[in-house]
C-alpha cells in the first residue's frame, strides 16, 4: 500500500506515493531524480546521503519516506544558487577538498548545517562537526581547510550586509 | 626554472564543480530506459561441491528474464594474469570462498531480482575449507584449486648478489617477523554497472572501474566476442585504490544478462558485497634478515614472504613478486634475497591496493632499520642518509633511479618536523618516528605480455580554433588525471586551461591502461604530451607559410601567438578571421597580439579537420631474471615521512597528533593535487596502521563488512599533515613529473610503529595497533618489568 506524501525539496512542493519502506534516500535519488545524494553504504555510516531534513542534517538511508512526510529538505541540487556556486561549494572547489567527489554533497551539506549554526568554528569543531562523513580520497585536511575558508568568505559577507 | 603559464600552479579541478553541485553522474545515477537489474547468487559455504543447481522456480517468478549459471555462461579461465587464468564466471562444479558467484538472474526490479535468487535450489556437499595460510599449508590439506600443490599459487625465489657471504662479513644481524591484516578499499562509491547490447551484438558497458581497456579484453575472452565489438565507458568514479583495477563477475555477467535478454542490465554491489569482492590488500607476514657494518652501511637482506591470497590469484602473481622486489630501493644495498609466496585459502580473493604489494614489505623494514639504528647508537635519519641511493643509482634487482630526491625528502622532513628537537626528548607516552619509501611512476610492462602502447591520446581542434578535445582513455577515479592531462595540454599547445575539454575513461577513445600503478601522468601525461605538439605543429605549419615565417621564429603562449621579432603582417589573416565571423563579439582588433584561435581557424581552414595523435610506451626496462618486470618502471617517486603520536599508556589509545611528509613527485603538474594525493595515502595508512582489518567467522564468513564495524579513519583520527613537495625534474617524465597516488603511503605505517616505539618503548610485530593490541603490550611489559625490578633490583630503561 502507497502512501501518499507532501515534502518541500529545494523549495519545490512535491507530492509522491510511495511505499512504507521506501527510504528517503531511494525517493529523492529514484522518484525526485535528485542524484546528487549519494549512496555509499545504505546503513548510517559513511554519510555520503546526507541531507537537511527540517533544518538538521540526516543520513536519508536511515530516514523513512513517510516519516519525512510535511518535512522541508534540502540536497546539494538546492545549495547552489543560479548562476554560481554557493560559498561553501566555491571554498570546496579552489581548496582542493574534492578529489572522487562521492562525499562531497554530503560533506557539503554537514558543512552547511556546521556553519548555520556555528559561522565562525573552530577547526576541532569543525572536525567534529564532519566525523560522521567519511572521504577515503582527501585524508580531510583540504576539507577543514575549505570550510574554515568557506565560513572566513560567509562571515565577511554578512557582515558586510549589516554595513 | 622555467616559466609555465599553466602547469606548476594550484588550478581548481575541471570536474569539481559539478562534483560539487551533485551534477557529476557516478554510474548508480545513470538510468537507461527499459533496464533490468541484475544480481549475483553468492555461495554461503567457503568451500564445497556444487551436486546440482535448480533454476526452474526462480526463472517461473514473474518479473524475471533471465537465469544464468556456468551451463548458460561456459568455463572460459579468467583473471588479471595470463600466467594465473584460474576464475570462471560462475562456479562450475565447486564454490570456493562464501561469497563465490554461483548464478545470476536480471529482473524488472531489484526487489523481483533478489527474491529470484532466493528460488534458486542449490545442493552443495561442504568441503574441508582452509581459512588461514597455516591451515592451507599443513600437511594434507584440502585444495583450493587442484592444480596449486600445497595450496600455493605462485612462488618467487631471486637472489640478487650473494646474500650469505654477505652477511658473513656483517657487524650485525637481525632477524624479525613481521604480520598484517587483509585491509579493504574502503572507497566510498560501490562497484556498479550498466550492460546494453544492440541488436548487431555491439555491446556497450559503463561501469566505475579504473581499468576500462582491461575490462574490455577481458569481457570480450570471456565472452567471445570481437574488442571492436566491445566498448567499456566509466562514468565518474567514487575512488578505487586498486580493487577496481580488473574486470569484475558483476561487469560480466551484466554484459552475458545483456546480450542475453536484449535488453539493458544495471547491477550494483551492496557494501557488503563489496567485501566480499574485495581484491584489496593481502594479508603479509614477512621474516626479514638485515646485516650491517658496525658504520651502519647495510651489507643483505633476506625476505621471505607469505601472502594470503584468498581463493583466486587475481593481480596475486603481481602482489608476490612486488613483496620482493620493492625492497631493492632507496637504499644501496648489494645483496638481496627473496623468497615469496601466495597461499590460496578459502576465503574472498585479494589484489590490488595502493601500494601494491610493497606497503607491509615496507613497514616491516623501516621498522627493523630503526631498531638496527638503536643497537648500532646511530640516530634513525643519520642512518638512513648513510644508505640512501641517489639519482643514477641502480638497485641490485636493476630498478634505475633517474631522478631521486630522497636525500631531499628525508632533510626536508628533518627540518619541517623538529626532529632535532623531538627525538629522544619526549616524554613516556609521546613519541616520534621516521620512514621512508618509493613507488613505481607505472608499471614498465601491461598486465598481459604486449608490445602494446600503454597510452594512446588524440587532441582534435574546434573547428573555430577556440580550443582543443583532448580524447584518452584514461581513467579519472578521482586522484586528478583529467585535469593534471588537460593542464599538460594546455601548457604544450600554450592555450589557457579553459579552453581545453577533455574526455577520459572510454576505450573509443584509444588504448590505455588505466589509473593503476601511479602511471596515469606519467604514460598517458606523455601521450597528451605528445599529441599537443602535433597539433601545435599542425597549426604552425600553417601559420608559417602564410606568414612566410620561419616556424622556429614565433611561439604560443597564453592563447597568443608571439614572434621572436617585430614586424610581422598578420593583418591578412585577421581580416579573413573577422569575415569569418561577422556579428559575433569579443573579436579581436586593430593591432592587438594575434591569437591562437585565429591562427587555429586559419590551420583548419587550410588542412581540414586538425587532430593530433600521442602515444606512449617505456622503453625495455629491467634484467633479465625471471619476474624481472614487475617493479621496473620508467621513474620513481620517493617519500619520507616524521610521525608524532601520543600513546595512552593506560588505555593503550594511539592518537597520531602530527605527520610531516615530504614526497619527491620528479615536477608538480597541480600541486593541490599532488598535497591532496600524499594526504590521502596517510590516512589510508593511517587506518591500515591503526585499525582496519577484514575479520572472519570460523565458516569464513565476513565478520565485518560495513563501515560500522571496519573502521576507516574519520576526520577525528587524521591529523594535519605538513606537506611539502620536493622537485627533482625526472629526464624520463612529461615536465620532469613522476608518480605521487601510491609511493606517500609506504612510510606512513612504519613511520607509526617507529613512534610508538619511541612512545612505549615496544615494537609491534603486528597489526593492527588497536587499544586492545597496545593495551595487552603495555601490560606484559608492565609485568615483564616489575618481574625484572624484583630480580635484578636494577631500574630498567623505558
């Protein structure tokens, strides 16, 4: 028996039928086409699905469809503004974090709901931050990097909007 | 020095902006229209004899297409080595690992999939199974494969020099074993694939490999069908590291489902199956003698080697001679004694993984060479510069260093890590350790015995001149090779990077042998090399005649053609350019410099369609013994690594605090890659050092396959690392560039175990360093020490 269920995605209201044990993760990879969630493991431990489900970032393999049913998400497809990347994607980018690219929106996105509620972390709490997604490439120096730099340009720009 | 425009430089990666936004398609993103999943029927058993398989229920369930087992398949050999066929695609008559491919079936869904092989009846009758390199070597025990006595797969014997007159003159001889555990990729994108066979029997496959001409080879032996007919493409690739180095039982069978159903056939690992198909690193156990002078100058070395291979030989006959052979450098050393070999057991098969071969071989030495500096009262880097080659140097096994900057590498890290400062003065709990290593910069021969190029590369010009397409095969697994290729184009042709594109990984665009061995820019960086200078010389031909100028008198740089002297009329061509091109923008004008895509579109409107070919292939490298191949290689890079590390001396918890590396990479094409690749090898060894290993039950089963119970490190557990990038211009190298993806991880374990010594005052003689390992040594030395305290009454050092 489908359920049927109303979500926001990246802004977009979306109304799907799915399964009771169809994950959130299959729904926004499969149904929605939002391929930019990884899969790396399907069981909660490698991150590369991570998604901000209602403003707090989720492992989306561990997440039921139907229980994120009313829910706000956001993928890394939601992240980029038009026209260019978002500051933390640029940061990624010119710091040299990405080399395989599989963690990177889900590291992206940790980094995001890091950021959204620290601006300025330190690196211990950034490392802490990003320890429940794995990167096998990058050895997560050029990560810190990207999102100590990522928070340095964020900060400065809201700052220079108060002025 | 010379001055580049584009190479040397910190370029942002041309793919990672997509990768960034979730646009960069890995194969599980790519859907085809009407395609059918396939999976694999695992055997459960780790060695038995199939009686009989019953496909009739599941291939009645509706939803499914097809039902394949050997009868359908065939007993075509497979595997990496010619030398070592020993796979077939599905188990004919016994299973030999739990985990063994005994069917497969394609289906509308994966859930249809699944429960069809669940309806698949297979009788089997256990055999004894050997799970361990003790049990598959005693004295009668059950075979793995008939034809491997004594469950040996391949043996290696070389001496080089003579080791025991040799070690008759040394001062001092030491003797230690040493043993690691089977480690996992751990690459966070699992294996997956896409089969389509059109209705003439071409057959496409897209899979995430970094070999895709050696897929193709081997899907076309298997399957009997022409290499022409066969074209494997690899969309972006979530890391390899090795195990995605050889054709798979899933890319095959995808490609049989495919041609079998007509229709197109998606498979996938599940991580769990992704162990099971592991073909990552062997378990090693290493015995090494070492002699040396009293002035510390090591005389011999004697190697023996016991690699547990699992059930197949995979790149097995590679990794055992690897063991041997990696030892030859970066120390002079006259003479050298190996003796290898690969056990068959009965569990999942091993392979490749950076560092092949030669990473426990490595930490197994550095870590004796340190104690050998302890008992010779030298300090570990004096002793280590006593012995180090340098460039022109040949070991005894004949792998020729041309470039070497390990002496540079080693006072590099010397310096960048205090170890003046450090060594001898921490306090018990802290300790500091050193090693060093190299790696091969490409293997010097193909896998298969070939007179092959090992890099074919076409560049084709727009038809406008505005930039070029560079065409290769080569594999982007994610260490960089589209961008380090694209910048060495761009540089050759002295256009801006932007203006180069590139496509890789599809064997339509010519041969190569793909992103193993650290060979991609090296082999194929030539190749482009090569095919960018064609091009260039296609268009200055051109430009020359048109000029009436000497071609030697004008160059491009920065997208802009240079003349060596003034007064050049290239007006005629400028304005032919502008007719061309009446009500676009951003023309060039009056008497400003003229342009690569004006010379460019001038060359095509002349000749045609321009393309440039490049190819590549080392020339004969190595002796002449037996085995010879397998360590040569045009170039090596070389690295040297200072590790510092609290121990918690309760606990038995290692913290690695700090890493210095230095890592001679011959000339940096992107030196943010070059960081990003020597960073990412500590980490992998790192984990391997601290805690990965690929645990099994007493029926052979996985024990822990998942990322929950094999542990990689995180970013908690990987310190900052203080890289550094040592230059040494390789002769034989595109720019003088070398390898860096596999040759920064050799030190990194024994680095760790010479500073847990330094912290504990106790050498490990096994890994993994777990709290439980550490914890238990501690203790013992504890109770060895108060044992000692109350018979000697002396105060003992530690």
């Amino acid at each position: 028996m489908k359920t049927l269920i109303h979500l926001k995605v990246n802004g977009t209201e979306q109304e799907v039928a799915v399964e009771p044990n169809r994950l959130l993760v299959d729904l926004l990879r499969d149904e929605l086409g939002l391929t930019g969630t990884k899969k790396g493991c399907g069981t909660g431990e490698c991150g590369a699905c991570t998604v901000i489900l209602n403003g707090k970032p989720v492992n989306s393999c561990l997440v039921l469809a139907v229980r994120a049913n009313g829910g706000e998400i956001l993928t890394i497809e939601g992240l980029k503004p038009p026209g260019g990347l978002h500051p933390i994607q640029k940061a990624f980018v010119e710091k040299g974090a990405i080399q395989c690219g599989f963690c990177s929106p889900g590291m992206i996105l940790s980094s995001y709901s890091l950021l959204q509620k620290n601006p300025r972390p330190s690196e211990e709490d950034t490392r802490e931050a990003l320890s429940g997604n794995l990167c096998r490439c990058t050895g997560y120096q050029k990560i810190i990097e990207a999102v100590q730099d990522a928070a340095a340009r964020l900060t400065s720009k809201s700052t220079g909007t108060r002025r | 020095m010379k001055d580049y425009s584009v190479i040397n430089s910190r370029a942002a990666r041309i793919d990672a902006p997509d990768k960034a936004c979730g646009n960069a398609n890995y194969i599980d993103d790519i859907r085809v229209p009407g395609m059918l999943f396939g999976a694999l029927l695992h055997s459960p058993l780790a060695h038995a004899k199939i009686l009989r398989i019953d496909t009739s229920k599941a291939e009645k369930l509706a939803g499914v297409k097809a039902v394949v087992t050997a009868r359908d398949a065939g007993t075509a050999k497979y595997g990496v080595s010619p030398a070592r066929y020993d796979e077939t695609l599905f188990c004919l008559d016994k299973v030999r690992y739990v985990g063994d491919e005994v069917a497969a079936v394609a289906a509308v869904d994966p859930e249809t999939a699944f429960e069809a092989l669940s309806l698949i009846q297979v009788d089997y009758e256990a055999l004894p199974a050997v799970l361990s390199m003790e049990e598959a070597m005693a004295e009668g025990a059950s075979l793995v494969h008939d034809e491997y006595a004594g469950n040996i797969a391949a043996e290696v014997h070389h001496e080089f020099g003579d080791v025991e007159a040799a070690l008759a003159q040394c001062d001092l001889i030491r003797t230690d074993t040493f043993k690691s555990k089977r480690q996992d990729g751990g690459f966070l994108e699992p294996q997956g694939c896409i089969a389509e066979c059109d209705s003439r029997g071409y057959l496409t496959l897209r899979t995430s490999t970094q070999v895709p001409h050696y897929v193709q080879r081997t899907v076309s032996m298997v399957l009997g069908i022409p290499i022409g007919k066969v074209r494997v493409m690899k969309p972006y690739v979530g890391g390899g590291f090795g195990p995605k180095a050889s054709a798979s039982a899933m890319e095959i069978s995808a490609c049989f489902l495919a041609m079998k159903t007509g229709k197109p056939v998606k498979m996938n690992f599940t991580r769990e199956e992704v162990f099971l198909h592991c073909r990552a690193r062997h378990q090693f156990v290493h015995t090494l003698t070492t002699g040396v002078k009293k002035d510390g100058t090591i005389l011999a070395l004697k190697n023996e080697c016991h690699l547990e291979g699992g059930a197949y030989s995979s790149f097995g006959i590679a990794t055992v001679y690897y063991a041997g052979s990696l030892l030859g450098g970066p120390y002079r050393l006259g003479n050298m004694k190996y003796d290898g070999y690969r056990v068959c057991t009965n569990k999942p098969a091993c392979g490749a993984q950076r560092g092949h071969g030669g990473v426990i071989a490595r930490a197994a030495w550095e870590q004796q060479l340190d104690c050998i500096a302890e008992e010779l009262g030298m300090d570990p880097i004096d002793f280590r510069l006593k012995n180090i080659m340098e460039a022109g140097n040949v070991s005894c096994n004949d792998l020729r260093m041309n470039s070497l900057g390990m002496k540079e590498c080693i006072e590099a890290v010397r310096e960048g890590s205090g170890w003046g400062q450090k060594k001898g003065r921490l306090p018990r709990g802290k300790g500091i350790g050193m090693a060093c290593g190299f790696f091969v910069s490409g293997a010097g021969y193909p896998i298969y015995r070939s007179d092959t190029y090992h890099a074919t590369v076409t560049i084709h010009l727009a038809e406008d001149g505005e930039g070029i397409h560079v065409y290769t095969a080569s594999a982007e697994i994610g260490q960089g090779s589209d961008t380090t290729l694209a910048m060495i184009a761009a540089e050759t042709l002295g256009i801006p990077l932007d203006s180069v594109r590139i496509s890789s990984g599809d064997t339509d665009f010519g041969v190569d042998l793909g992103a193993y061995s650290s060979r991609q820019t090296l082999m194929t960086g030539h190749a482009v090399k090569e095919a960018a200078l064609d091009v260039r010389r296609q268009i200055i031909d051109v430009l020359a005649n048109e000029l009436r100028v000497d071609p030697a008198e004008f160059d491009v740089k920065d997208g802009v053609v240079v003349f060596t002297h003034e007064g050049v009329d290239f007006t005629h061509i400028r304005k032919r350019y502008l007719n061309e091109h009446r009500g676009w923008r951003g023309l060039p004008e009056g008497n400003e410099s003229l342009t690569f895509q004006e010379a460019a579109r001038i060359a095509y409107l002349a000749k045609g369609s321009i393309i440039g070919k490049g190819r590549y292939k080392p020339l004969p490298l190595g002796g002449t013994h037996k085995g010879a191949a397998v360590g040569t290689s045009p170039a090596y890079g070389c690295s040297a690594q200072v590790v510092e590390v609290t121990v918690d001396m309760e606990t038995g918890r290692i913290t690695v605090e700090k890493m210095t590396d230095a890592h001679d990479c011959g000339f940096a094409i992107n030196r943010t890659s070059v960081e990003g690749q020597m960073q990412g090898s500590l980490s992998m060894g790192l984990g391997e050092a601290l805690f990965e290993e690929v645990k099994f039950d007493a029926k052979g089963r996985i024990l822990n396959p998942d990322f929950a119970e094999y542990k990689i490190p995180t970013c908690l557990d990987m310190p900052n690392v203080g890289t550094i990038i040592v230059e040494s211009h390789e002769p034989y190298g595109p720019f003088g560039a070398k390898e860096v993806g596999e040759g920064a991880i050799m030190p990194t374990i024994p680095a760790i175990l010479n500073a847990v010594y330094d912290a504990t005052g106790i050498r490990f003689h096994e890994l993994p360093l777990t709290p439980e390992r550490v914890f238990m040594a501690l203790r013992e030395k504890h109770i060895e020490k108060d044992h000692k305290t109350s018979v000697e009454g002396s105060k003992i050092h530690g």
